[in-house]
C-alpha cells in the first residue's frame, strides 16, 4: 500500500473522501495521514449511525413503551464532532484569503 492510498476498511465514501482531500492537499506527514484516517473512521462512524436513525426514527420504544431518542443520536453527533475536529487538526486551507480586513464582500 502506498502512502497516498486510503485504509481497507474504509467505506467507498470514505475513501473517496480519503484521495479528495490527499489530492488537493498532498498531505505527507504520518501524524497528518493519521488525522486523516480519523476523520474518515468517525464519517463512517456517522454514517452508520445515520442509516440506523433513518431505518428506525428519531425515537424508539423502550422496554416500557416510552419513547425515547435513538441512541445512535449520540453517536452521530459524537462522531460528526471527532471528524470535524480531526479536520480542523490537519488545518487545511480550505478558505480563500482575504485581501481586506472586514466581511467578505456580498454578505
């Protein structure tokens, strides 16, 4: 496996996602590729998480006939902040420069 290839047991998204960001940002360092991979495990994570709320509903029964929040919530929200922070780790530029101080202009 070449240092540019995305991990196996990634999902096809994931890796798509993997040679995206490695091909626009050539990211070479082992820490930065391990970033990477992080953030791709929780977008799995979360998207697993996901078809789980979608098969199910926001909610479910509990053993008493409550209602409750689907538990893969939690792991969805958790997962969606680890990738994100994983992101903002490998501090990507990702924003185009601003020539001036103030807003962007059209906002």
């Amino acid at each position: 496996m070449k240092k540019s290839d995305a991990p196996r047991h990634l999902t096809a998204e994931a890796r798509r996602w993997w040679r995206a960001l490695m091909g626009e940002f050539s990211i070479e360092d082992q820490a930065g590729r391990l970033l990477l991979q992080t953030a791709c495990e929780s977008f799995d994570r979360m998207r697993a998480a996901q078809s789980e709320i979608k098969r199910d509903g926001m909610t479910i029964q509990d053993r008493f006939g409550q209602q409750k929040p689907h538990p893969q919530l939690t792991t969805e929200r958790d997962s969606r902040a680890a990738m994100l922070a994983a992101l903002r780790a490998l501090n990507l530029d990702v924003e185009p420069t601003r020539v001036a101080p103030g807003r962007p202009p059209g906002r």
